[in-house]
C-alpha cells in the first residue's frame, strides 16, 4: 500500500533529515537551482525558541534580511541560482513530493513521532498521520511513536530521555523489562493468585460494559441474539467443566463449569473490535447482546457460584 503527500512550507532542515528515509520512499523536491526566490524579504521557517530567548529573534530577522540582500545581489550581478543558493540557510522554505509505502511509514513514525525527534518533523509526520486516519482508519491507528501499545510497547532511548519524557510514566524502559525478567531468573518473583486474578478481571470486565454500554443500541435482532448467546454461553461453560473435572478428576476441581460462568474480557472485548468494523446494524446487535449477556452471566453466576472469600 502506497501513499503520496504533497509537503510545503517546511524548512530546508526538515528536508535533509527527511531525505534519510531510503527504503521504500522517494521524493521529488524544489530545486533550488533552478527556482529563484524573488521577494523583498525571504520567508523563513523560525523555531519558537528564538522568540522565547530575549533579543534573539531580532538577531534571527537581522541576520535572514542580510543573507536575503546578499543573495539577490548575487543573482544581480550575474552569479547563477545555482551558486547563488549557496548562502541560503538550513531555515529556508522548500516544497516536495513524497510516495512511501506503510511500511516504511511504520518506521518513520516509529522515529519521528518521538518525543526526541525534532519538533518541525514531529509535527509534519502527525500531519501525515492524520490524513491516513481520515482515509483508513483501521491501519492509520498503528501509526505511533516506537514506544507505542501497537508497536513495541516500550522505550529503548537512552534511560535518562525516557525519564524526561511526558508520556514515560505510562510506557516502561527497556530496562524495567529487563529488571522484571532478571527477577524471575533469581526465581524472585511471587506467581500470581486466584485473588490476585479476580483483583483485575472483575474491574477490568466492568470498564469494558461500561464502555459497550456507551454503544449500546437495544433492537430485535440484539434480542433475538441474547438469549441463545446466554444459554449458549453457560451450558458450554458447565459441559466443558464437567468433561474437564471427568477426564481430570486429579487437577480440576469437581465445580469448575460453574466458576467458568463469570463474564470474561475476551468476549467483549472481540464484540468491541466486531462492533467497529461490522456493518452498524449487525455490530451494534453483536455488541448488545455481548453487553447484555455479560451482565445476565454476571447475575447468574451470583446465584450458583458466588466469589469466595479471600482466606
């Protein structure tokens, strides 16, 4: 899949950075041999950080309106464009054609979309990003920086960017991970518990219905799909119990089909997903009767398998 942007206004060090990308990319850029910028005064592209220092950004404007004098006067007395360019700035303007395939995206975005990618390219890729979500949304969602939850999930800059980084509370370094499985090489680790489990699954569940809830678009179809999705449900989870504690009276407890009846999060969860990319009447029927019967299974295992007690 091969997308093409048109790119203006950006600055010539954008370009130089930007040009790096060879796999699965190619450009065609202004020349600047062959275009003469014939204003007044050049346009420039100028990073916010000039204004914010005192008395720099009339340093900035004194220094483009000389290099814009000198290099007209160049093209005055006969110096060819394509020497003449040579006094130009890394902050002039330039325009360009870019044709990539996702995968190369992918990796730009990987890169550019980071916290410690320059600000002007940063943003020019989110720009890039947000016209693919408009068009397909399905792929644009993978476009994130490296760190991101559909990439690698995890950061592997240097440990003190990472610390620096707005979004580094919510994103682990490398070496966390690292940490987490030198513990349990050292066998360090405590296996997790039944409470421990019930701890996350029951809130986890209850966030997902509430978010379904949000959708939730109540129809005959969705009705007609609840009730065979509950009995369905339930009589799959206490046969499937029940062949398990035969077969393997030594492990598996004698109840397990009714504590199986407890909503899990990957019904509704795949119902979510289902609901975003089905036609709007059979997704919003699915997601329903998902919802629904998650909070009916809920109930039901209330009467026949209550939460035990923690000891």
């Amino acid at each position: 899949m091969v997308f093409w942007f048109g790119i203006s206004g950006v600055s010539r060090s954008l370009s130089h950075q930007f040009v790096r990308h060879r796999i699965g990319i190619s450009f065609e850029q202004q020349s600047q041999r062959y275009v003469r910028y014939k204003e007044n005064r050049l346009e420039y592209v100028t990073p916010k950080t000039w204004d914010k220092a005192p008395g720099m950004r009339d340093e900035y404007d004194r220094l483009m309106r000389e290099i814009t004098r000198v290099y007209q006067l160049a093209l005055e007395k006969g110096i060819p464009a394509e020497d003449a360019r040579f006094v130009l700035p890394n902050a002039t303007p330039t325009n360009f054609q870019v044709m990539v395939n996702f995968a190369e995206l992918l990796h730009i975005a990987d890169l550019r979309l980071c916290w410690r990618a320059q600000w002007e390219i940063r943003h020019m890729v989110a720009l890039m990003r947000r016209e693919i979500v408009k068009a397909i949304p399905e792929i644009g969602v993978y476009l994130q920086p490296k760190c991101g939850d559909r990439r690698t999930g995890y950061c592997d800059e240097p440990l003190k960017e990472w610390e620096a980084c707005p979004i580094g509370k919510v994103r682990p370094h490398k070496e966390q991970i690292f940490q987490i499985f030198r513990e349990y090489k050292a066998g360090n680790l405590v296996p997790l518990g039944e409470t421990d489990l019930r701890k996350v699954q029951h809130p986890l569940i209850v966030l997902l219905l509430l978010t379904a809830g949000a959708s939730l678009r109540v129809t005959p179809v969705a009705i007609w799909l609840l009730v065979p999705f509950v009995l369905f449900r339930v009589s799959g989870k206490i046969a499937g119990g029940w062949l398990a504690s035969r077969y393997g009276r030594a492990f598996v407890p004698t109840d397990l089909g009714t504590a199986l009846i407890w909503p899990g999060v990957v019904g509704i969860a795949f119902a979510l997903n289902f609901e975003q990319v089905a036609p709007p009447v059979a997704g919003g029927a699915v997601l329903t009767a998902v919802a629904l019967g998650g909070i009916a299974s809920e109930l039901l295992a209330l009467l026949v398998a209550p939460i035990p007690k923690s000891r």
